[in-house]
C-alpha cells in the first residue's frame, strides 16, 4: 500500500495534520486502538493561547513558558507557536470544537506557571471535546484512509534496506510496517512522507496519568531506525493524579489549584507555602516535589487536595467530570478532600527536530508529545502541549507540501515482513512480568527525586531486562504486548542515560547528588 502520507498516531497532533491534508493528496492514518484514544482525549485542563484576554499578551506568554522551561527552551520555537497560538484556536473552532463562554467572551482559566488566565477550555473535559470534534471531522474525509487497532512496528528507511553510504547524505525514511491486531498480520505501508504523532511513554512508570496506549512508540522507533533523541530525562510528573485502588490513572486537573484548590497533608495541614511563593500555583515540577518531600516524611501514600471551600455549585459547573467520576469511588468533592499522588505525565524530551517538525532523517516527521521541538525546555508550562500539536502539525505539512526534491520508493528492494523463525509464545508471565519490572523499576529508582546510585542501579537492572525482551521478541510470534514491551524498554533506557549525564538539577530532572543547577556545563540539550 502506498499513500502520499502516512501518518501514525490520532491524537491532537496526527488528527490536526491529516485534516489539513488537500483532497488531492492520500493519507493513511495508523491508530493502535480506536481513533478516539489517545492521551490527548484525557487532557482535562484546556489549551493555553494570547492574547485572547486584554489583560495578557504574546510576550507575557513567552516569558512564562520560558521561566518554566529553566533555560532550556528554543527561543525560536517558543515565539513561532506561542504567536500562532490564537489562530490555532480559530482554526480549532472552524473544526467544530466549542470552548467555555461567560458572557459572550472565552472563559480563561489560570493554571500553574502562568501569570495571566489564558487557558481555554471545556469544562474539565478539554482534550474529549476537542478529539470527538475532530474524529467527526476526519472520518468525512474520503482522501484519508483509517487504520484502527493497527500498531506501527518498525520504521522502513533506506540504510536499512539500500546500504548506508559514506559520503554524508540522510537517511531517508520510506515508510512503516504495521501489526494488525486483530488479524496477526504484518503490512508493508509506503509513504512519501511518515508522520509520527505517537503521544507519550506514561506506562514506562507505573503511576501515571496516561492510558494504555502511552508506550512511546514513535520514539522508541525513532531510535532504533537511526534518528536523534533529546532531553529523555526531563519527565514531567504532575503532581495530582487520583490515589484509588478502583482507579489506575485518572487526573485531577491542575485547573483545581488554579481556582483556589489547596493541598494538604494527611492530618489536614496546607505545606505548599513551605516549598514556593506561589504556593499551589507554583510550577508543576516544585509541586510534584513537595509533595513527594512530604510523602516521604509522613510514610503516606497521598497527600490531599481541598476545593470544598468553593461552593458546591461552582464545582459541579466548573468540574463536572471530575466531580462525577469521584462521586462514583464514593468520594463527594463539595464536601471532603481528593486523595492525590504524583504521576508520570509528560515527556519533554522526544525525537529531536527541526522547527517544522523534520527529524534527522529525512521525510520523517514527528509531532506533538513524541518530538522534542525545544518548546518546553526542562519543563512544560501547563496547557502548552495542545497548543504545540495544533501549530506544529501546521508548520510539518507546510514543509512536506514544500519538499524540494521528489522520491522515489525503492520497493523492489524492501521485503515483506517475515516471521518463519519465530513460535507460538506459551508463557504469558514472561511479558507480563517483564511490563512489571520495567515499571516499578522506573517508578523508585527514576521517579520525581534521583540519585546516581539510583539511577546506576537502574541502568544495570534494565540491560538484563532489555536482553531477556529483545530475545523474545525475535523468538515469538509477534502480539501488541510484544511490541510495546520492546518499546518501553528501550524508552526506559533512553530516559536512564540521558538522567545519568546530566549531573545537577533542573527542571522536573531532580538528583540530590547534585541539587543545583549548573548553567556552565549542563545548559544544553542532551542529545543520544
């Protein structure tokens, strides 16, 4: 199958950019389970943009997101998305998607990091709003062709397959081979251009706010074809995910502390005023951090988090999502504190690119939570994620549509998938126990605090982890498990190197060994 596009991933990202595709042009667009799932339809705080309120502005926004960012950020790419932020939101609105109003005018809410309100939304349900709108959209499209539960495998490029040349030219990709879940095939896709839009890696940790389906697979693929990584070290954890056995990885949106949530301990004391003057306002990874500070002095699992002082209607209006879905694991929040704990939320770092979304490799474009544009430095400003996938799917098709030179598919020399040397694998408990290990592994040695013996420890544990999977992945048949597993490790692995080399602390990369931040040596990307 050859098509001008191929797009993998339907989140905000891979969806924006296949709408935007001209009817002239063909896309296959590749989703590992329904196009409706992704981390973008759980994003519950909204979209950041400016100016939309009189009272802010583009450059009030920069500057935010650069003092979060801890000196890392790309000031070029900060300045492009965050100027094309409110014709982002334009555009979102001609899709269909619809934003809270009072009075005639967007309601904005003020989230952590920000010095301005500037984030719209839809209640506490954003990112649901903005998917269903936008799945409605695509589905119309008669030049897109829909690939559900099909998993991307590997990327298919021309050193692998052709020979790599000595005379300083890219590698080229060509297209991906994709898993059909329900089938067991392998199918060969060829694409003028591949785009990965494979959101985040939450399940290489075990406490996190990402569904399933976040096993940071486009990056992982990246790697393994040859592109560079950058900044894997720089995990940010929000600081509060709902603690609940019935519950594995529901938010509590940071849009709570924003409107006037207060954080408390076990016996009911506020701490954050102890931690930053911004107290619950401050940058996610500080309050991440505190929180994690106290949980270690008290020996609890949660902290809590209070908004029943706010008044039960503006609540149930303001957070209707939460408020029901607690409601129904017997907790009413109009009347008694969340229990929270921190979780794996975003990835700063990602497959490096340019500022149009292109990867060291050539045709291979990677957008949204998967890439590293440079935007969020050591840490995200709140809300800035959904914004960079709307604009920087933009910016990656305009190059696309711009490419200089033609391709030409050497087809003939790329084979089909085989698979007659693999078995049937018999023992489930070796994937569902490696999938353990890599997570709590990641979860106490490579958390919101570090160490080098941690970390050291971590990177030996996950080698042998990493020969046991590699070996079963070319011994049994292939299945989604499989895939991912291989995946997360070699995720884990990039996450372990990267949080090695960088010897201080910034951002949301926290190591007590090296509790500073040393602008001298460390103020650079690190770049595997």
């Amino acid at each position: 199958m050859t098509f001008d596009f191929v797009v993998v991933g339907s989140g905000l990202a891979g969806l924006s950019f296949a709408l935007r595709v001209p009817e002239s042009f063909s896309v296959a667009l590749v989703t590992k389970s329904e196009l409706i799932e992704s981390n973008s339809f759980y994003a519950q705080g909204g979209i950041a943009a400016s100016p939309i309120s009189p009272d802010d502005s583009i450059e009030k926004h920069i500057q935010d997101t650069i003092k979060v960012g801890d000196g890392l950020c790309n000031m070029e790419i900060v300045k492009t998305i965050i100027s094309e932020s409110k014709s982002a939101i334009e555009e979102l609105v001609r899709f269909g998607v619809e934003f809270d109003k009072e009075d005639g005018r967007y309601h904005l809410a003020l989230e952590g990091g920000h010095s301005e309100r500037r984030v719209l939304h839809k209640g506490d349900g954003t990112g649901a709003e903005i998917q269903t709108k936008l799945v409605e959209k695509i589905r119309q499209k008669k030049n897109v062709t829909i690939f559900e539960n099909c998993i991307a495998v590997d990327l298919i490029t021309k050193f692998k397959f052709i020979g790599k040349k000595n005379n300083g030219v890219a590698d080229e990709c060509y297209g991906v081979y994709i898993f059909d879940k329900k089938s067991s095939n392998v199918d060969t896709i060829f694409g003028n251009f591949v785009v990965l839009a494979t959101g985040g890696a939450g399940k290489v940790y075990l406490i996190t706010s990402n569904p399933d389906v976040a096993t940071g697979d486009g990056i992982a693929m990246s790697y393994r074809a040859g592109a560079k990584i950058a900044n894997m070290e720089f995990y940010q954890f929000h600081p509060t995910v709902l603690y609940h056995h019935k519950e594995k990885n529901f938010l509590i949106s940071e849009a709570l502390r924003g409107e006037g949530g207060i954080l408390l301990t076990k016996d009911g004391k506020p701490f954050m005023k102890k931690y930053h003057e911004l107290a619950e306002l401050a940058p996610r990874d500080v309050v991440a951090r505190a929180i994690d500070t106290e949980l270690k002095k008290s020996g609890s699992d949660y902290v809590y988090i209070d908004v029943s002082h706010l008044g039960k209607d503006f609540i149930i209006r303001r957070f209707p999502k939460i408020y029901r879905r607690c409601l129904e694991l017997g907790i009413d929040i109009t009347k008694e504190p969340i229990p929270v704990a921190p979780g794996a939320h975003f990835l700063c770092g990602g497959v490096l690119t340019d500022s149009y979304g292109e990867t060291t490799i050539s045709r291979l474009f990677v957008v949204g939570e998967s890439a590293c544009t440079g935007f969020h430095g050591a840490n995200r400003l709140a809300s800035n994620s959904l914004l960079e996938c709307v604009v920087m799917s933009k910016r990656a098709l305009t190059k696309c549509i711009e490419y200089p030179k033609k391709i030409h598919i050497p087809k003939e020399d790329i084979p089909p998938w085989k698979s007659e040397k693999t078995i049937a694998q018999d023992e489930k408990i070796l994937i569902s126990h490696a999938w353990d290990e890599v997570r709590r592994l990641m979860w106490n040695y490579v958390g919101v605090v570090r160490s080098d013996k941690r970390l050291q420890r971590a990177l030996e544990r996950i080698s042998i982890i990493k020969k046991d999977v590699m070996e079963d992945y070319w011994k049994y048949y292939l299945s989604a498990d499989l895939i991912e597993l291989r995946n997360i490790v070699i995720v884990a692995e990039l996450i372990i190197r990267s949080a090695i080399s960088r010897k201080e602390s910034r951002g949301t990369h926290y190591n007590i060994d090296y509790p500073f931040k040393n602008d001298i040596d460390f103020k650079r990307d690190t770049i595997i």
